[in-house]
C-alpha cells in the first residue's frame, strides 16, 4: 500500500470522520502529487483541524482508505520550537543524530536566512524568526508531503508576505508536496496550485488557480469571488457577487 | 502654572527641560533608593541587636532567660575553637544530604513516571496525596519504634520529608510541558523515550528545582526534629545537648547556623538554576 503511490503525497477516498453524532466530514476524496502546493480553505469548525491531523497521523479516519507518503513535516500556526534546545538543535528535530548533522542544520538555516541565529535560543527570536525556524526544521527532512497549518496567521503583516514569498521560494527548490491550510483567500491564490474548500464535511470546490493568480485581472477577481461565495461570505470588493441565502461571517477570524 | 498656560512656546520649552531634568533626576533617585533599600533592609536588625545588647549591658534581661548578642557570639567562637561546630555540622550535612538523596531522588522518580503515564498517576498519585497531609513530625516516635534510636530513623525522616516537594513539582512541571510541542516532536517522528528525555524532563527542570529548593528547606527543618531525638552528634544536638540546657547563647547561636544554612541553601539552588537552565534565564516577553 505504502508505495503504490509514488507520485501521491496524499491519496484518500471516501475518508470519514465522527466525534460521537457529529459529522467532521464524510466521502472525502483527496489527492495530492508530489510538488503540487495545494490550499485549502475553510470557516472555523469545518474539520481542517481534524482533517491535517490524520494527514499528520495524529488521529485516525473512521472509514474510508488513505495513504500518505513519508517522509511528511509541517509548519504549524505557533513555531513550536523547544526553549531548551538552541536553534540548530531545534532544527534537528527530525534529524537522526549523525556527525554531519550541524552542517545539515547549517544549511537549513541557511535557506531561511537564520544562520546567525543559530545558537540562539528559541525564546529570544521574534515571531518571523522563529517560524522560520519551524520552516527549516520541516524542508530539513525533505518531506514528500509538507503541511502547513495557518504558518502565518499569527504574524503581522509585513512579516507575512516575506514568509509567504520564502515559502514559495523553498517549495520551487524542494518541491514537496505542500498542503496549505488557511482562513485568508488571497493567501490561497497567491500561492497554491490548487485551492480546494471544505465546507459541510466534504470537499464542495476544488479549484486550480492556472492564470489567476493576478488579483487585478479578470480571472482572479472571479476565482476569488467564487472562493468567498464557496465560504459563504460576501466579499467587501464584490457586494454584486454574493448569492442569495449566503450567511455572512467574518472574513478573518481571530484565532 | 495657569499663568504659563496662556503662552504655549514657553510651556513646550519648560516642560523639554523638566523633562530632561526629570529623567537625570529619576537615575539619581533610583540609585538612592537602591542603597537605601540595602541600608534599610540592614538597619532594623542592628537597632534590635543594639538594643538587645543595651538592654541586656544594663541588666534589663537575665542572661538566664536571653543571653547577649555579644555572649551568642562568644559562643559560637567557642564552639568554632573547640572543633564542636564543625563536627556537628559535618553530621548535620550527611544527615541531610543522605535524606535529601534518598527522598528527593524518590519523589523525582515517581513524579517523572506519574507525569509521563497516567498508569502511574492512578496507581499511587491519591496515595501520595493522602500521604503528603500527615505533619511528618507525628511520625517521629513510630519511626523511632521501627528503626530504633541511629541514624536511619533520622535519615528516613529526612528522606520522607523530602520525597513530596519533589514528586509534586516534578509531576505538575512534567505535566505543563505544551502537549502542542509534543504533538510536533511525534509528527516528526521522534520516539516517545526521545521526547521524555530530550523535551519533557528539559523542560520540566525550572519546576523540578524549585521542588529541591523547597526540599532542601523542608531536609534543614527535618533535621532539628531528628536530631533532636536520641542524637549525639548534629547540630540539633548541639543545641538540646544537656548541658546547654541553660545556655541560652549556645541554643541562640544554633539558631543563627540554621538561618544561615537556610539562606546558603537557597543561593546554592538559584545559581544551579541560574547555570543549568541557561534558556530558563533569557525567556523573556516573547516566551512561547
């Protein structure tokens, strides 16, 4: 089973999940290739959470087949990073000690742009930085699939589009699987090959981005358009677009 | 002042100077608290001691009631010339360490297991805790009907008293390490007795040492109640000792020792901490 995939990051059918009478989601199809970066979108409650962490074998599916290639790493919301390690340590998390394995953390940082900071200890770095951190401790393993938990919603907004530009970098020169989860759309577009939205426990939208990247041109104001209508939000830019019935919620939660 | 109102340039003007004026001024005044904090905190102790002299020069106090500071001084020079002093501090320090060792490795032992497994919480954690509530002084005439009149009943004491700053500490520290971080430790892969060695118990040690701080005060507490059943050496001893049954300077002067080792004992832990936990110490604002 484990290798039958070997273009597949992510291959799950008819995937289900249930706490108790509630439905996460049910049927849920999903497949990733190897270097495709994917997003995926979705309202607070709708099962992302749930659904990364069997991704990441925390949790398990109740029904349903799946197969995820390893070697896998991720990027969460917090850095996560261990305040008793420096940060070269930190980095080799996932690493089996060997004698080579400061100059692979080196390196690491080095893509990152954090090798000044690599005694450092975690405590001491900012926001950015330490997420950086976290970022060079999952390309360290070169992971078939990288999962990335809202990686930037807890940076500000300047901080964010710097990482979010390295990101893309870093994915360009490793090319692993990337399955972004995040609340912001224009995050989605801008980075990922593909958005999916998951939304009443199943995937209603799976989308590629192809030509619409650019927010200013009409395919990109349309495919944003049609991502927020999928999250039932009525765009700020788009009042003409909202269909009918559609529940407006914050476009941005807070966490 | 509402005079100065009516002319704005002058009011900026002044209030850059007072300002700057202000900001030397605060400098001053902080150092001058500084000093002043230290003389202070020294003064009331050297008026009570003068007094204490005065009253006892005069003959205010009998010397068989309270002897003076002066006398509690001689005393201790005595006992410091005499060799007593520091053969009882020799047999205070075994004592203690070896119920400290004994305890305190216990108590870190079970924490650790009780932190890491629920299995071990439920085995013995309500044990413990019912245990933890019995003043161990009431123990001392059963430990001395079990281990007799020697050293083990002293060190048991000492081990016991021990055994629960520790575990408690230990445990709760174990158990506030961020599952989130352990949950990423797992997601990349690394074993659980990777992740208990290299992030749980790191990151629990600021809370295990303030578990051996506070049983390294709880081992000095101990160790007046041990020594002073059936012990002939210690400074417990030193202060019960028959003969110094009336003299009050000896008994004072082993009560000064014990305020000394206490605060010795807590310089000792906070420069550990200081030196084994160098991460501990820059975890400033943005700790995560």
């Amino acid at each position: 089973m484990k290798h039958r995939f070997h273009d597949n990051a992510i291959e799950i059918r008819g995937a289900s999940k249930n706490f108790g009478d509630r439905v996460i989601f049910t049927g849920l199809d999903l497949r990733l290739r190897r270097g495709e970066f994917v997003a995926l979108l979705g309202a607070s409650g709708s099962g992302k959470t749930t659904l990364l962490r069997m991704l990441l074998g925390l949790d398990c599916i109740d029904a349903g087949a799946g197969d995820v290639a390893t070697p896998r790493s991720a990027v969460f919301q917090e850095p996560r990073l261990v305040p008793s390690q420096r940060v070269w340590r930190n980095v080799l998390m996932g690493v089996p000690a060997s004698r080579q394995s400061k100059d692979r953390a080196m390196a690491a940082l080095d893509e990152v742009g954090l090798n000044g900071h690599a005694n450092a200890w975690p405590g001491t770095l900012s926001g950015g930085e330490a997420q950086r951190v976290a970022l060079a401790r999952a390309l360290i393993l070169e992971p078939a699939l990288l999962v990335l938990d809202e990686p930037f919603a807890a940076l500000d907004a300047l901080t964010r589009l710097r990482m979010q530009d390295l990101v893309r970098r870093l994915h360009a020169k490793h090319q692993p699987g990337v399955l972004l989860v995040t609340h912001d759309v224009d995050e989605a577009v801008r980075l990922a090959d593909r958005v999916l939205v998951l939304r009443d426990a199943r995937l209603t939208l799976d989308l590629p981005v192809g030509d619409a990247r650019d927010p200013a041109r009409p395919p990109g104001v349309q495919l944003r358009a049609r991502l927020y209508a999928e999250l039932g939000v009525t765009h700020p830019s788009q009042p003409d677009e909202q269909p009918a019935g559609a529940v407006r919620i914050p476009e941005h939660e807070s966490i | 002042m509402t005079g100065l109102a009516a002319s704005p340039a002058i009011q900026v003007q002044r209030s850059g100077r007072r300002q700057s004026l202000h900001v030397g001024e605060q400098s001053r005044l902080r150092r001058g608290r500084l000093v002043g904090a230290g003389s202070t905190r020294v003064m009331l102790p050297v008026l009570v001691l003068a007094a204490w002299q005065l009253a006892s020069a005069y003959g205010l106090i009998n010397p068989r009631t309270l002897e003076s500071p002066l006398a509690v001084g001689q005393a201790l020079i005595d006992l410091t010339r005499s060799g007593v002093l520091l053969d009882s501090l020799i047999a205070s320090f075994n004592r203690a360490a070896a119920g400290l060792l004994l305890g305190g490795g216990l108590g870190l032992a079970l924490g650790l297991v009780a932190g890491l497994s629920r299995a071990g919480e439920r085995t013995y954690d309500a044990l413990l805790q019912m245990l933890r509530m019995v003043p161990f002084l009431a123990l001392i005439p059963l430990f001395v009907v079990w281990f007799g009149v020697g050293e083990e009943p002293k060190i048991l004491l000492i081990a016991l008293a021990c055994v629960f700053p520790v575990y408690l500490n230990t445990f709760s520290g174990v158990r506030n390490v961020d599952p989130k971080l352990i949950e990423a430790a797992a997601v990349f892969g690394m074993t659980w007795p990777a992740i208990a060695t290299r992030i749980v118990i790191p990151l629990a040690m600021p809370a295990i040492l303030v578990g051996i701080r506070y049983a390294m005060g709880v081992a000095l507490l101990s160790l007046v109640a041990a020594e002073q059943v059936n012990a002939s050496s210690g400074i417990g001893y030193l202060a019960l000792n028959p003969r110094a049954a009336l003299r009050t300077d000896i008994i004072l002067g082993v009560v000064l020792i014990y305020s000394v080792l206490g605060l010795a004992v807590d310089v000792l832990v906070r420069v550990i901490q200081h030196f084994a936990l160098p991460w501990h110490r820059n975890l400033g604002g943005n700790a995560r």
